[in-house]
C-alpha cells in the first residue's frame, strides 16, 4: 500500500493517465483518501514477513514511494511520506479527514497481483537486493548444552555458569538505554524543526526516543500532549489540522509489539518521516577502538609533515571527547570503562547533546 497526499484534480488525471500509459504501475485498488489516495499493489503469492525480511521490503516500499509521489501526482512533491511496511491506512467507509459527508471509497483499477520483482521492474535504476527475501529463517541450532560446553566455553561460563541474561541484537529487538539528553534534544527538535508533515512521526519518534532512553510511559504521554498546541500552529492547510487524535493514535507506539519497532526506530527512519535532518555518527561504521587510533594516527602524520596541530588540551579532554564523538548517544558510565579514566575526570570534562559543559 503506497501513500500519496495533496492530491489535486489535476494530479489525479496525471495518476490515472499514467496507470493507463503504463509509466507508473497500475494498482489493483485507487482508494480516495480525502486530500491523497492509496494505491493498493495485491501480491500473488503472500509474502512471510519473518525478521530478515523487514529491511528489504521496506527499502522497496520506500523506492516505489518516490517513484509514485512526484511533481506530476502531488501538489507537494518534495514532501513523501516514507512510510513503512508496518503503516496503517484509513479503512474503506470511516470517514475521511474532509468529514463525515466524505467516506473513503475504494476504486477497482485492475484485476493485476503482482510479484516483487514486477514492483522493482517498475522503478527505473532500482538497486534493491530482493536475494534476502529468499534466504530461508535460521534454523535453531541443534548443538547439545554438553556440546556447547566444549565448542563455546565462554558463552557456557557467562549463559549457564553465571546465570547471565541473553543480551539481545538490535534487530532482535534490543536496545541500548541512552543518555537521558538524547530525549530531551529530540523535544527541543520538536521544538524548533518539526513542520507539518512530520508531525505525526515527530510523535512516533519522542516515543522511540524515551524509551531507548528509559523514560517513563507516563512522562512520554504528558510530553507528547504538551507539544499539541505547537504542532497544531504549524497547520498549513485548514484541511489538515493536527488533534489530540493523532497525540493519541501516534502514542499507540508505546504498546505491545509495536514498542519493540519503537526502539529499533533507525536514525534514517527517523529522518525521512519527520523531514528533520539527524546528523550520522562521524565514525564510519568503525569500532570504537580503530577510530580513535586512525584519529591520533592522523594526528602524528601532520605533525610529521610539518603542519600545526593544536594540542592546548590535556590528553584526558580530549579522550573524553572523542569517545563522545564516537558515541554521541553514550553514558559516563561506558566512557568510564571504555577509556579507564577516572569517574571524577570523565564527569569534569562530560559535554552534553548540544556541546555544553555539564
């Protein structure tokens, strides 16, 4: 199901003379939304959503999406929502954001099922790998406890010996708990960047953030209300007002199995539905102890070749704050056993999220 918003008369001619050309994939279902449409794609064969899967079916959403929402179907063309696999739409008869005289209906375009590889086809340069779609779930592992005793006696000493929990991946649905500033720069984000457009999301991704951070549910609601009056003046168009309503629907995040997608929010996905741009961590996707050696490392180089390094800071500073670079998300409390420094020093020369001194 694609999503397409600011729909005019016009756009819609487009939609539909390009469904009709063949320049854009026919749909099987054009369902009217109220100011958008929903264009529904039917699959021929039911597509197993198991976890190794999630990533690439939503990179292909999200190409079909840009492919769709254009200067020719939208009023807003550089406004689409990328939303993802899991997004609910507005059901076929409840009412539409235009009012209760203005049903969303639901239009046979096709009698088309399509494969995935017929949605990629439609969209010129498409680079999605579908191989992981293929690959089958992994099997549980049939290593005997007196087996794995022998072959990982590590992991027997800390998982059986000592009794310790199973530390989970992030795409297993753990999670690190962060710096309790994070949150708080997420609101002053709200704040300051959040346009309509984003707002819904910019809800969606407050509860992400608090519970990554380990906020209470409680003070992520009381937050997320709080911010309804600002959200609601940024209204652009007097179709689309921001309520309590959507406070209330994107707060659905904080339950059940849609807290677990909560905390494994990407910075990416993030940024592409509340259209607020999120710096990426400054360390190439290095280890921790490899970016702060090639960080020194270059460092030593200008000073061969003759050029100035500033070096006013003393060295346990400056330790600090590369590891803060490195993690901007990060705990004192893991800057004190990954650097060896001190608690009192680490504390002393501490920055927050916005670069200030604690």
């Amino acid at each position: 199901m694609v999503d397409v918003d600011y729909v005019g008369k016009q756009q819609l001619k487009n939609l539909l003379k390009q469904f009709g050309n063949g320049v854009q994939l026919r749909p099987t279902y054009l369902v009217s939304s109220g100011k958008g449409v929903h264009l529904y794609y039917f699959l021929q064969e039911p597509v197993q959503l198991y976890r190794n899967r999630e990533e690439v079916l939503a990179e292909l959403k999200e190409a079909l999406i840009r492919r769709l929402w254009n200067d020719t179907s939208s009023i807003r063309p550089d406004s689409p929502d990328i939303i993802g696999i899991y997004q609910g739409f507005r059901c076929v008869g409840s009412q539409s954001k235009l009012g209760v005289d203005f049903p969303v209906k639901a239009y046979k375009l096709s009698e088309n099922r399509y494969t995935l590889e017929d949605i990629k086809a439609s969209i010129p340069s498409c680079k999605v790998d579908l191989a992981p779609l293929y690959e089958k779930p992994r099997r549980k592992s049939t290593v005997t406890l007196e087996e794995a005793k022998e072959l990982y006696s590590e992991w027997y000493e800390k998982r059986i010996v000592q009794g310790e929990p199973k530390q989970k991946s992030k795409k297993q649905g753990g999670t690190w708990v962060c710096n309790e500033a994070l949150y708080e720069w997420w609101k002053r984000k709200i704040t300051e960047e959040v346009k309509a457009g984003g707002r819904y999301f910019s809800i969606m991704a407050l509860c992400s953030y608090g519970l990554k951070c380990g906020i209470s549910e409680q003070k992520i609601r009381r937050d997320a209300y709080a911010f309804l009056d600002h959200l609601e003046s940024l209204t652009e168009d007097e179709d689309n007002h921001f309520s309590r309503a959507d406070v209330k629907d994107a707060l659905q995040a904080l339950k059940g199995g849609r807290k677990r997608l909560s905390t494994i929010a990407s910075r990416e996905w993030i940024e592409d539905n509340t259209k607020v741009t999120i710096p990426a961590n400054k360390r190439n996707y290095r280890k921790q102890e490899a970016h702060l050696y090639l960080a020194r490392r270059k460092k030593e180089d200008m000073k061969v070749i003759g050029e100035v390094v500033k070096e006013g800071r003393p060295t346990a500073e400056r330790t600090v704050r590369e590891w803060q670079e490195s993690h901007p998300a990060g705990k004192k409390a893991d800057c004190i056993r990954e650097t060896g420094l001190a608690k009192h020093t680490v504390y002393k020369w501490w920055k927050d999220i916005n670069n200030e001194n604690i």
